[in-house]
C-alpha cells in the first residue's frame, strides 16, 4: 500500500509518498480504509522535531483519521466491518489503510462527510469529556470558551450549546471572533483586549459558572477571576505557548476548582469510562444535538503549509486532508 513517510524532522520535514507493507490488526484492533486525516497542533510539533518524543526515522505520521473497517483482529467484533468510524491511532494514519485500538473508534452517522469525520473525534470528545464529565456544566449556565476558534474551541461551543449553556467565546481575530458567532456562540469577546474582562462583565451581566482553557498565558488568570463562586476552570492546552501560575488564593476565596483535561490520558487508564462517552458522543452526532463544522479539505500537497500555519499559530478549525494516492 501507500503510505506519507516522514524521512527528517523540520520545518518542513522531509516527507515523501512510498510503498509500504500493509499493517495487520492485532486482537482488540480494526483495519481502517482512511478516507480522510485531521492535522493538529500535535502533528506540526511532532513532524518539525520539537515534541517531547520522536519517533524512529523513517515514520508514518496522522492519528486522527475516518474510513471504514475492512479487518478486525482477533477476538473483535465481526459487526464493526464495513461500518464508518472516526478513529484514533497514535501513529500511522497518512496512508492508505491504517490500524486503531477497536475502543478509540467511534461510529459516525452513515450519511456524514469523510472529511468532517476525519477531524471531529478529538476535539469532541475532549469538549464532552470536559464540558460534561468534569466541568459537570448544567442548562442556563455559562461557559466561556477560550481559543474558542481553534479546533477544540468550536468543538467546545457546540457541545455547550447542546448541554444548554450560554456560550461566551473569547478569539484574537475578527475572522476567528466571526466563525465564533456562526458555530452559534452567544457573544464574542477579544481576548487581546486590555479591558476584556470588563467587556465580558457587562455583556453577561455578572460573572462565569465554568472557562474552558486552551491557550494558558496571560488570559487564565482574568478568566479565572472572572467565574462565580464555585466555578470551574477547565485546563486543556497552552496554545498561547506560556503556562501560566495561578495565585492559589484564589481558588480558595472562590471555592472555586481548576480541572486538568487530558482525554487520550482518559481514553488509556478508564477504556470502560470512555467507552460510555463515545457512545454519548454517538448518540449526541446521531440525533443532531451536535453538529460539527465542515472543515478545511485539503490534499497531500499542502502538508507543508499547513503544518507551519500550527506553527505559526494562525490556523482556524481544523484541516483534514484527504489523500489521493497516485
């Protein structure tokens, strides 16, 4: 099969399309025919060499990616052929088939895009894990989004909206604050603003009941000033490149809490925990209280640019690619 190999790490890395074996699924595993890949943050660190670990040259990169189940490996369930899935697979995905842990795949609607199935499965269940599980958001509350334009972020605003909160979200870009608006947040703040805080004080009318963080810096401590008694900062990334210290007193005057969110560390310890979630996010996609945003398509080609607008930290949602092998 086909395969995008990563020979050097850089900016750009040295990537090249070669015949490689086809990988065989393991007991607990299923086969993948990849129709579409989803790029992160995590994809461009990892292909310029600056992740905290790297794997052995020559590699094949992408872990998020949609297809359809072709093989199931030992012990696996024989219902899972031929069915759609969104697929997590901590390696390997830029190619033409790839191999997923039967657990890190979640069954999408049959009729949805295999672009935007390729780019939803870690933002949403981040978001729901977050949102529903530790930030135990309940309907009229509100939930500021942080990074809200950013793929996680527009994730965040859906999932929220569905839970029944009201949604501030906080972007630096007109652009990025007016994709904001049109995934259905309920105001729009500029985080870049010296006097945003103000600003979301009196367009809300008060102060926030849970923050969903991904960009850490100089904003975690006014958002965290900003919630009421008994909130919830929940922290998922550092997008901003800084990791912020938070004065301690503050939690305790607010009895308030702060909520570390790492769900590829939940998916790994809890597969039973996470098993339920993904079966939420299921039905939640099925029923169409979720709605993910159709997301940049791009092809082979653009890996190079695409990587450096992470870098660059310019992107808005999240690029899929899908490949044509030739």
């Amino acid at each position: 099969m086909k395969a995008l190999l990563c020979h050097a790490f850089g900016d750009p890395p040295d990537l090249a399309v070669r015949e490689v074996a086809e990988p065989a699924p393991g007991p607990g595993e299923v086969l993948i025919q990849v129709e579409a890949v989803g790029l992160g943050f995590f994809d461009a660190l990892l292909l310029a060499g600056r992740y905290q670990e790297r794997p052995p040259l020559p590699f094949i990169p992408g872990r998020e990616h949609a297809g359809r189940v072709v093989a199931v490996g030992e012990g696996g369930d024989p219902a899972l052929l031929g069915t759609r899935v969104a697929a997590l697979a901590f390696g390997g995905a830029l190619a033409e088939r790839a191999v997923a842990k039967a657990d890190h795949c979640l069954v999408v609607p049959p009729d949805m895009e295999p672009a935007a199935a390729g780019g939803l499965l870690s933002a949403y269940a981040t978001s729901l894990y977050a949102l529903e599980v530790l930030g135990r958001v309940r309907a009229g509350e509100t939930v500021l989004v942080l990074g809200a334009a950013g793929a996680v972020g527009s994730a965040a605003i859906d999932v929220a909206k569905a839970l029944g909160a009201r949604v501030a979200a906080a972007a630096s870009t007109p652009e990025k604050r007016d994709r904001c608006r049109r995934r259905g947040a309920d105001m729009v703040i500029d985080y870049t603003a010296p006097d945003w805080r103000a600003a979301l004080r009196d367009a809300l009318g008060g102060g926030i009941d849970v923050v969903l963080d991904t960009v850490g810096g100089a904003v975690t401590e006014p958002a965290f000033r900003s919630l009421n008694p008994g909130g919830r900062h929940l922290v998922v990334g550092f997008a901003s490149g800084e990791i912020p210290r938070l004065p301690l007193n503050l939690p305790l005057l607010k009895r308030a809490s702060v909520v570390g969110v790492d769900w590829a560390g939940f998916l790994l310890s809890d597969p039973a925990g996470n098993g339920a979630l993904l079966d939420r996010l299921g039905a939640m996609l099925a029923d169409g209280r979720l709605t993910p945003d159709a997301p940049s398509v791009h092809g082979l080609v653009e890996m190079a640019p695409l990587l450096r607008r992470f870098l660059d930290r310019g992107g808005v949602g999240k690029p899929v690619v899908v490949p044509v092998w030739r």
